[in-house]
C-alpha cells in the first residue's frame, strides 16, 4: 500500500493523513489501522530519533504510507530517512530553488540524483537491494515546505523543478516571516498562501496544508488541497480523554 503513496499523489488524490510525534510504534500501529491514507512522522519539532522511525516503520509496514519530516533539509537526513524505508520524505524550511532542487537530488539515485548507496531496513538490509534499486526513483515522493516569505516569491520556480513531488504548507511559520505571527487569516498571509495554492495547480503537484481539526482544514479541503493533515498522536489522546473524564463528571 505505501508504495503506491507517490502514484496516488501525483494522480490528484486527496490523501487524509495526521500526525505521530510520539517515539512509540504502537501509537503509529493504532492510527495505521484506523483508515488513515498516509501518517506524518514529525522528526523535526517531535522527538522522534533515527531508531525511533524504523520501529515505526516495521510496526505500521505497509498497512499505511509513512512520510517523515526530516530533523533538518539536509543531505544525511534524507538518505537515512529512506533507507529506513519511508515512503516520503518532508523537507522543513526550504526557502530556495537551489535548495529544494539539492533535496530532489539527495531522494534520487543516479542518473537521476546523488543519493548515497547504502544496505538498510529498504533494502531488505541487503537481500533485495536490486529490487528496490530498481523501484525508488519511482516510488519515494520527496515534498519540501513552503514556510518562509522566501520560498513564496521563488515558489513558481520551485514548483517546476523535476522530480518534486509537493508542496507542503506551514502557514504558522510563514505568518511569522511577514512579522504576522499566528495572524494565519491576515490577507498578506492568505495572499502567499494563495500564491503557493496557484504555483502548485499550474505545475500539477501536490499541495499540503497541516490544521489541529477536521474543521481546520475544512476551508482547503475545499478548495482541492489533496495533501490533508488534521491532528497530532498526542491531541488525539489527550482531548479523547478529557472528554471521556468529563462525561464521567457528568453522570456523578
């Protein structure tokens, strides 16, 4: 199933996925069962280590897709990543054409990139490395975030680059490079993301957006974002549990 994660996104489908920032697989393992179309393994604000994705990756297997935000936009962070198995990779704070274009090279083997050779759990640690050598280029979708103003007035360009799969939104962050922070509904705010939202149509890739609830995301939903994040492991267990408490309260 996560290896068609990649054909889905490039055919248009709206994937509904949330995100896991607890270090443990059975969280992962939970959410993979429930219906999901992909899970958000936040490697860069969570705490989640190298060792950490790969137990997630073999508790969940190939019941969902897995894409991992990378601790950093950075060369060893991708070719770890995948090795690891990840269907995708999430490049934060991409903020250049030049950088996200060295992110698409990283995610691809050659002749089509410079991504590093190694023996890992993607591989079958070795004992189907031609098969999956055969396959990657194919079938690991690489996206990179679009959270800065930089990356809004270079995103016609970033989009067009070959290989590049999506984009990701992080509206917080770029409200708060416009000096608007948290001010998500500003009109500049909402003019960038409009600008990302358009970029992304005329190229014909994926566009992102990441909100707390289902109510959140509603607005791009409808406005065909085909990239849907909504809710964290740790808002998931805490908020289910208040209310639980609290509908105990209420028969004392």
């Amino acid at each position: 199933m996560s290896d068609h994660f990649r054909q889905r996104l490039k055919g248009g489908e709206t994937l509904l996925g949330t995100m896991v920032t607890l270090p443990t697989a059975a969280t992962a393992e939970i959410l993979a069962d429930i219906g999901f179309d992909w899970l958000f393994l936040d490697a860069e604000h969570g705490t989640l280590e190298y060792s950490d994705i790969q137990g997630i990756l073999q508790a969940v297997g190939d019941r969902v897709a897995c894409v991992v935000r990378l601790p950093a936009a950075a060369e060893v962070p991708v070719k770890k990543v995948l090795d690891l198995g990840a269907a995708g990779i999430i490049a934060p704070q991409v903020n250049t054409v030049e950088h996200a274009r060295d992110i698409v090279r990283f995610a691809r083997y050659a002749p089509e990139g410079s991504r590093g050779v190694g023996l890992g759990r993607a591989h079958g640690y070795g004992m189907r490395f031609a098969e999956y050598m055969e396959t990657a280029n194919d079938s690991v979708a690489v996206l990179v975030q679009a959270e800065h103003f930089d990356a809004v007035e270079c995103i016609e360009s970033i989009v067009e680059i070959e290989g590049l799969d999506g984009i990701m939104l992080g509206p917080y962050d770029l409200s708060a490079s416009m000096g608007k922070m948290g001010q998500v509904n500003d009109p500049e705010v909402t003019g960038a993301i409009d600008r990302i939202h358009q970029a992304c149509q005329s190229a014909g890739i994926a566009i992102g957006y990441f909100g707390v609830t289902a109510e959140a995301v509603r607005p791009y939903q409808q406005k065909g974002y085909n990239l849907i994040l909504a809710g964290v492991d740790t808002l998931h267990l805490g908020n289910t549990a208040r209310n639980l408490l609290s509908e105990l309260r209420s028969n004392a």
